[in-house]
C-alpha cells in the first residue's frame, strides 16, 4: 500500500497509509429481532449509538436478525 495515492474531489493528495490510519474502527453487534418488539428493539440499540447495517432471516428462517454498528471509542 505504501506509495499508492489518492486524489479527493478538492484535489488533496495524500498516501492511502494516512487515509487508513485516520480511518474508523467498528464494533459490530447481532441482535435478534422479536417481531412484536423490533421498533422498540432496534430504537433502544440506536439510542445507545449504534447504527443499523441490515437485518436478515435468522437461521431458522423464523426470526430476523440486524446488523449493528458504531464506532469504537
């Protein structure tokens, strides 16, 4: 990666190594979803900071499952 550049739309430059060391860390969460309660679930989840990435079925094709994030301290 070392020597790669990259020019923004302003026309700075700068190596894609200083873009990556600046660039944000995730934690992730799983968390299943109840279908009488997903509004309340996924409200709680996001007043805590986390951001919802998707929901997909769950293993048994019964339940959902979303996929959170938030930017690690």
């Amino acid at each position: 990666m070392h020597g790669v550049r990259v020019t923004a739309a302003s026309g700075d430059f700068s190596t894609l190594a200083d873009m990556t060391a600046d660039a944000v860390k995730w934690e992730y969460a799983t968390v299943p979803l109840l279908t009488h309660a997903t509004k309340q679930i996924l409200d709680q989840w996001g007043e805590d900071g986390w951001e919802l990435v998707t929901v997909l079925p769950g293993p048994t094709g019964e339940q959902h499952v979303a996929y959170l994030k938030k930017p690690r301290p």
